[in-house]
C-alpha cells in the first residue's frame, strides 16, 4: 500500500474500499471481503445507512484499530452545529470506535459552516483525525475554504480517467487539500474505462487490466481512489496496483481520454439542489 500525507501530518493509504450503494444487510460481508484481501481504508457515510456494517466488520476481523482508516460523511439532515455534533457521536456509535480518521462534509447545501465548527470541534476533541468536503465544486470550495479557520484535508469528487479534475487542482493546491475520488472506475452502468481499447492497451505491458490501470493512474497522481465490487475477487484485482508504475508516456496518453473535467452532476444545477434540500434538508 502507498500513502499521501494531509496537511495535519496524518497517512492515509491511496486505495481504499467504497460502500455506496452497498445495501445494510450486506455490507458487513463485503467490507469483511474487503478487509480480508487488504484494504484498510474504509469509505462510508450515515446517508448511505451502513456504518454498522462497516463496524461489526472491523470489529469482527481482529485487525487492530490504528490499523484502519475509517471515513464517514455528515449528510444533510445533520447540517447545523448542534445537529452535526450528535451525528457524529451517533457516527462514532455505530462504527463502533472511539475516533473517526476522516470526516467529511457530504454535500455543500445546508449549514455548512455549523456543521464545519462542530468538525472543528470534534477534531480539536480527538474524536476525528482529519476533516475534509465532499462534493465541493471549484467555485464553492474556494468560498469555503476562504473562510473557515481549518482548510478541508480533502476534497471527494468524482475523479476518474473520464472526469479528471484537473481544473479544480490548482485551487486544492493552494489550500494544501488532497483529492479523493468518487466511481473511480466510472460507476454503476459506465463500463467505458473498464472496456477501455487503450487502458486494455497499456494494461498489457504491465500483466494489468484497464480497470487497474485506471486505478494505478489516479494513485500516481496522489488522489485516493475508493473502487467498490460486491465480489472478492474483483476487490482483490482492484488493490493488487502496487507492483508496476505507470511511465510517463503512459499517464500522458490516459491524459488525453479526459470527457467532462469537472464530472457528469452539476453540483450548482437549480433542480438537483432544490431536490438534496426539500427531500433531505
């Protein structure tokens, strides 16, 4: 396993294990699977309604605690100081721990600037290692970060060899924030880079499939890639990235596949905000 270092110091490895979408009743089979093959890094959020899962599996695999890193996301419904703070207490419940190593701010609607004190809080406390956004857009990233006293860590985003965000880096850059990439393979239904002629291609001189060339790309770039699969299998081709590198030729031409830099959902479209905030908020 690699590692990128956050701007407070902390490790975190470079290829973890999402559970979006992954159902509650299976969840904690699919992060045992998970565990079981390597990975060590864990992506959950209380919208996605597994961190007991996500928990019981810990718990459960005999693996010392300093030895994961857990990430979960205060949603919506819990924006606002007060209503954070109790999220996340009722966060650190479920995973079954006494921190969190990653927290992030889910979507950029709502009381984020309550909720990002009551995450200043709970970092200052102990009760988290690092704290970061998700979902935060160029434009809305810089406002936030502009003002809050401690800079997000991380930025997720749906980052993949189709949606590269190269725009935004400039501006995480400036803030020492790290990048975290959501469907790092493309998703539920786009099976473009896993098919992808020229991932195939360069996947061929290293003995890897496009899927862990896409994956190896983002890794060399120093962005974490969280991939999901509910089988072991693909979950054990999915970490096994460590053992071959990329050349400079290769990243160069993986450059050129970029579609839509900033991903396919507008963050900032009318229409999606109004449905996050009158279902959610």
């Amino acid at each position: 396993m690699e590692y990128i270092k956050l701007s407070n110091g902390v490790k975190m490895p470079t290829l973890g294990y999402g559970v979006f979408l992954v159902s509650p009743d299976e969840c904690e089979r699919c992060v045992t699977d998970a565990l079981s093959v390597g990975y060590r890094l864990i992506d959950t959020a209380q919208a996605y309604q597994n961190e007991e899962g996500v928990g019981n599996a810990w718990r459960k695999s005999g693996i010392k605690r300093e030895d994961l890193f857990l990430v979960t996301k205060v949603w919506i419904s819990n924006a606002g100081e007060d209503k954070a703070a109790k999220s996340i207490d009722e966060s650190l419940r479920k995973l079954q721990t006494d921190y969190i190593d990653l927290l992030l701010i889910h979507q950029a609607y709502g009381d984020v600037f309550g909720t990002w004190r009551a995450m200043e809080a709970a970092y200052r406390a102990g009760k988290v290692r690092a704290i970061g956004v998700s979902n935060f857009q160029a434009g809305r990233f810089f406002d936030f970060a502009h003002y809050v006293e401690l800079k997000p860590m991380i930025n997720q985003l749906e980052c993949n060899a189709l949606t590269q965000q190269t725009g935004i880096q400039p501006i995480l850059n400036e803030f020492d924030t790290k990048m975290m990439a959501w469907y790092p393979l493309g998703g539920q239904g786009n099976e473009d880079i896993v098919k992808s002629e020229l991932l195939a291609a360069i996947g061929a001189k290293h003995g890897k499939t496009a899927a862990q060339v896409a994956l190896r790309w983002l890794t060399q770039r120093g962005i974490v890639a969280i991939p999901k699969s509910s089988h072991k299998e693909r979950m054990a081709q999915n970490i096994d990235i460590f053992d071959f590198t990329l050349s400079d030729d290769d990243m160069a031409q993986i450059a050129t596949m970029n579609r839509n830099d900033a991903g396919n959902r507008d963050f900032g479209d009318p229409q999606f905000v109004k449905y996050l905030i009158e279902t959610y908020g």
